[in-house]
C-alpha cells in the first residue's frame, strides 16, 4: 500500500547551482531541471503602485512569454536574499508541476532552510 504513494523529486543542488548563475538583470531566462522560467524585477514604488498585490516581495505566476513560470522579486533585496527567494521559488513551482500542490509552499520553505538556515524572524516572506 505505502509503495503507491507518490514523493516529490527535488534536486536542490540543481536548483542552487541554478541560482547562482543568475545575473539579476531585469528581464532574465533559465531554466530549472526542463522547465523554463522567466525572472522579472519590479522596484518598491511599483509594488506599492499595485493594490491587487499582496506586498509580496517575490512571487510566481504561470508564465506568459514562456512554457514555464514567471517569477518576480522585488529588485532591492540583496543577492543573497534574491538567491534564497528565487530558490524557494523554484522548488515551489517544480513542486506545483509534479502535482503537489496543496503543500508545495511548506514543502518549498522546509527545502530552503535546509539550504540556506532558518529565516529571520523579521522576515514576513
């Protein structure tokens, strides 16, 4: 009975390894074990411009330029926290695309910490 459940496949190092070489510019493709993603920065007075936005510093939608996700950050975080963010990101998606939905977000952040340590405490995200 147990062998029919079916467990995600996350390649972290693969998705970090991915990570570091994006260059952050504005408008960036990669791609993530097959699948494509767009990488769009937007600043704060864009974000604050937005009221349909929930202030979210980074976020995904399914792609439309791509067959794959859009991911946008917020362009005045730091390397580091883009890195972590877009991370967290990609393993999200991935998660969605394999059919975990329902806690692929948990699961995401679960991945990350293993990653890059436990989040601040003043981090909302």
């Amino acid at each position: 009975m147990l062998e029919n459940i079916k467990t995600p496949k996350i390649l972290k190092e693969e998705a970090l390894e991915v990570v570091n070489t994006i260059s952050f510019e504005e408008l960036e493709e990669f791609n993530y074990d097959g699948t494509n993603f767009l990488l769009m920065t937007f600043t704060q007075e864009e974000l604050e411009q937005n009221p349909e936005n929930e202030r979210e510093d980074v976020f995904f939608s399914a792609s439309t330029e791509i067959d794959g996700w859009d991911i946008y950050i917020l362009d005045s975080l730091s390397v580091e926290e883009k890195k972590r963010r877009i991370f967290h990101e990609i393993i999200e998606c991935d998660l969605i695309s394999q059919g975990f939905e329902t806690n692929a977000h948990t699961k995401a952040r679960q991945v990350e910490e293993e990653v890059f340590g436990k989040r601040g405490e003043s981090q909302k995200y």
